[in-house]
C-alpha cells in the first residue's frame, strides 16, 4: 500500500462521513454542501451534527444542516482556509452558531503513516500481539485510549509491552470504518519516556498494513506528548476536522 493509495481511502471515508465527493478535497476552491451522514460513516460519528469542517490541506469542505448553513458558507467565504481551523476567527464563527443553538463541539488533526519512513523500533520489553479475545480483563482507566469499553466489539488489534507478566504498555485499534482502524495506546506512568508508545505504535501499524486496513491516529493540536508520538512512530498530518452539535449537547460535556 503506497502513501497515495491511503490518503484517496481516507478521502473517500471523509467524504462518507459528511456527504461529499472524495474529489471535494481536492479542490483549489471551498465546497460547502448539506451535512448527509453516510451510512458507512465512522462507527463513533454519531448525529446530531450540525456542521463539519475538513481540510487535507488544500481547502476546506464544510458540511452544515440547513439551520446554520448561511453561518458556515458565511465563514469559509470570510477567512482563509487554514485560518477556519483557529482563534481569533473560530469565535465569530462560534458566536453565531451560539445565536442558533449550536457550538463548536470536536476539533482534532489526524495522521496516517509514511511508508517511506516507517521506523523499526524495539524497547526494553517483550512485546506481544494481542487479539479481540485477549482485551476482555483490560477495559480499565489505565487503558482507556487505546481501547473503548462502549465501543467494544469495535476493538480488533493490538501490541502490548510486558514486564514479565505485567501489562505496562498498550497500543490497540478499532475498526472504526471498513478500510480504516484507529490506533490509540497508552503506558503506565511509571514506564513513560522510554520510547514504548512509538515502539508499540509503529509495530501496530505495520500489524494493521498486513492486514490490508489503513491505520490513522488522531490527537489535539495542544497534546504535544501525542503528537510527538505520532512523528516517532512514523505518521505525519493528513487531516483536520471540526464539529459543531446542539449547544445542549456542548454544554452537558463540559459539566
């Protein structure tokens, strides 16, 4: 699998995920379009939503509900793309989804792997494949961003470190599209800043390209420690993305 053939899978996954044409992505111009969630959309996308913001660099395609598509075609035409994605000019965009009963809910980049620069990393530990029947005991606070106790059955893969028998390390993915599985990991933190996450990471997304699956990591912006893991491990930004909900929906998560 080449660099190019997964980013068009990522496109054409972003595009069901809102409702557009991979080719959308593409363009020179911004697309704005009515939000239409498809029905091989990413497992955790769930409605309502009311606007969807997605650059790969080139534009940014927004995807609104009728109710707040003036205030989205509005901000893409305002402000240049790589600018819809930051303050001072999110808040004009927030202050009038806030007048319709909306808000800015997610924003996150997301990453997918080099193939030219896929590292061969080790760390000091024994490292063991793990299967979905191995994860039964390890949905616990310590594990919980490389798997999703809500979402189990999504949860397919993963590279744990031991030492001796004591888990102390675990990158793990879900199968959160049909071509595409999401890597997330995490280490105890008595056995951080010994290159175990990237060692994990990167030996998980190999696993998952031996599959024939496209591996994607997603973090904020501001989560240095991941995004750095992200680099080690051999990934590098592909997209970012924002996402509007009802604004009861915004301020129940943040109570």
């Amino acid at each position: 699998m080449t660099n190019r053939e997964m980013m068009e899978i990522a496109m054409r996954q972003s595009a069901e995920d809102i409702g557009c044409r991979a080719e959308d992505f593409q363009s020179d111009k911004n697309v704005v379009l009515s939000f239409r969630l498809g029905k091989n959309a990413r497992k955790y996308f769930k409605e309502p939503i009311t606007c969807d913001f997605v650059s790969y660099g080139n534009n940014v395609v927004a995807a609104s509900i009728s109710e707040t598509m003036d205030v989205v075609s509005g901000y893409v035409e305002k402000f240049a793309f790589y600018h819809c994605f930051e303050t001072p000019n999110l808040h004009w965009l927030n202050e009038r989804l806030t007048a319709t009963g909306h808000k800015i809910c997610f924003m996150a980049e997301y990453f997918l792997p080099d193939m030219n620069r896929l590292p061969d990393l080790s760390c000091a530990y024994e490292t063991r494949i793990l299967k979905q029947e191995d994860f039964g005991e390890l949905y616990l606070p310590e594990w919980s961003n490389a798997l999703c106790s809500d979402r189990r059955q999504l949860d397919v893969l993963g590279v744990g470190a031991y030492e001796g028998n004591r888990l102390i390390g675990l990158a793990a993915c879900s199968a959160d599209c049909e071509d595409m599985w999401q890597i997330g990991v995490d280490v105890l933190p008595e056995y951080r800043r010994q290159g175990i996450a990237c060692a994990l990471t990167g030996a998980l997304a190999k696993e998952i390209i031996s599959r024939e699956k496209v591996p994607f990591y997603c973090t904020a912006w501001s989560n240095v420690r991941s995004v750095r893991n992200a680099f080690k491990s051999g990934f590098v930004p592909a997209w970012v993305e924002m996402t509007a909900k009802p604004a009861g929906i915004v301020d129940g998560m943040n109570q």
